[in-house]
C-alpha cells in the first residue's frame, strides 16, 4: 500500500524550517521532496518519520 506524509523539518543550517512530502510506493520505495528555502536536515527528517515507520537512511 502505497502512502504519503507531509512533515516539517529544520533546515540544515538551523535557519528555518522546510516542508518535506515524503511518497512510499507499493514495493517500499520512498521517494522525498521538499518546499521552502534551504535543504531539510536528513536526521531530524529521519526521526520526524519514526512515527510513520518509514526509513530514509
């Protein structure tokens, strides 16, 4: 079952916050893109997903 969550993340260099549509397909294939200015912290984008059980590592 394919889904979608839409999370916010801070920004790599702490100066805000983006919002990250994270898509996983039906064979667990996650895809991830990203609105706003800066580029999305991969930790805290990781830890932001732990609810949903979705891997981005």
């Amino acid at each position: 079952m394919s889904r979608k969550v839409k999370v916010d993340v801070p920004t790599k260099d702490g100066e805000g916050t983006v919002e990250v549509t994270v898509k996983v397909d039906d064979n667990g294939f996650v895809t991830y893109s990203h609105k706003g200015k800066g580029t999305p912290d991969p930790e805290l984008l990781a830890r932001a997903l732990e609810p949903w059980n979705i891997d981005v590592k």
